[in-house]
C-alpha cells in the first residue's frame, strides 16, 4: 500500500440506514433514552451493543482506555465490573473519574458518558462475580491480569487449578473483584447522518435534575 491517506478516505462512512432521532422527544433523564437506544440497538441486530470504551487517567498521566461490559444502568449510573488489583482498577483508586463510549456503527450512533466513580458494597459486587461464567470466575481468581505471561502452559494450568477450586468452593468470591459505577455528570448521545447534519444532544446534571440542550456537530 503507497498511500494509506487515500486508502482511508475512500472507505465507506454512514453506509448504513440511519434510525431517525428528534431530540425535542428525548425524555427527561439519560439513563431513560439510553435504555431506549439500547433495546433499538438490540432490536436492529447491533453485535455486542452492552460493548463500550471505558478511559480512565493512567498512573503516568496518560490516558488509558479498553472495552469492557456493562453491567447495569440505572438512575444511580452506568455499571460495570473489574478486579481491583488490574491497571483500571489501581487507576481508578487514585482518581475516581471515568469516560464510557458506546459505539453502534450499524446506526450511525454514539453515546459518551463522563462523571465519578464509586465503588459497589461488597455483596453487590460478590454477587456480580458468581453471576460470571465458570471460566471468566477463574481468570479472575489467577489475579494476575495484565502481568507478563512468559509460558501459554501457566495460563492453562491456573485455569485448570482455579476450576478444581471451584468445583469444591462453589461459592468462593475473588475479594478483589468491584462493581463500579459511573455517576454521570454529562451524557451526550451521537446521531450520525448522511450529510454530516449530525444530532448531538447533551445531558448535563443540575443537582438530581438534568440540563438538556442541543450541540452543534
């Protein structure tokens, strides 16, 4: 390949048909028009359209991202899970701030969520971990995520060595495995549109009520 620039720009963008948004029928609360988003999401086939970006500040100043889950999304927030011991998890321990991204390219939609981050009780957080697969369980039992992994054959053997474990303590709980939430201060959802007249509307939190305008593209 000679020229990526060009390349790039000739790829496709919007190519899809683009769901129709009015902001003026938005509701009052974000948590409420993204649910909304999601099931449409669901509905039109988007593939994993719980899947966002999660960006967090890195203990060396710099900005760190990766895709998580979420968990749940409720009036408190946006959830979602991780062991406490990984870089997110020491990152969010020194600053409780977090961005999420959801990107459903199918519909030309984005939504960005910004606010703090706190910590769940500790038994919502065990039962989110019993809630996981026997296989995610044990990943998260060898605590040693994002740890040089020098030989494939020691993943394996802690896999298997956490699956013996569980298969005797049914019930064991990783104490390091958090649920956390995302208390949005700002919500802005994304609707794409053929002609680049993009929708962008914006929640901004004003105590427990919200703040809600349009955004030029």
């Amino acid at each position: 390949m000679t020229d990526l620039r060009q390349f790039l720009r000739c790829l496709p963008v919007f190519a899809g048909d683009m769901p129709i948004f009015d902001p003026m029928t938005a509701p009052d609360r974000p948590e409420e028009l993204f649910v909304d988003w999601l099931t449409e999401a669901v509905a039109a086939r988007v593939r994993e359209p719980h899947a966002m970006t999660v960006s967090t500040l890195g203990v060396d100043d710099i900005p760190d991202a990766r895709v998580l889950l979420l968990k749940n999304v409720d009036a408190d927030g946006w959830q979602f899970a991780s062991h406490r011991n990984s870089p997110k998890g020491r990152e969010l321990d020194l600053l409780s701030a977090a961005a999420l991204t959801f990107l459903w390219r199918e519909q030309g939609r984005q939504i960005r969520v910004r606010g703090r981050v706190v910590m769940a009780p500790a038994e919502d957080s065990a039962a989110d971990f019993l809630a996981r697969s026997q296989a995610a369980r044990a990943e998260a039992l060898a605590g040693r995520q994002s740890q040089p992994l020098h030989d494939r054959r020691q993943l394996v053997i802690a896999a298997e060595e956490a699956a013996e474990r569980f298969a005797v303590e049914p019930e064991l709980v990783v104490d390091e495995w958090t649920l956390y939430t995302v208390r949005a201060q700002q919500v802005e959802f994304w609707q794409a549109d053929k002609d680049r007249r993009h929708i962008r509307l914006q929640y901004l939190r004003d105590g427990e009520t919200w703040q809600r305008h349009e955004l030029w593209p």
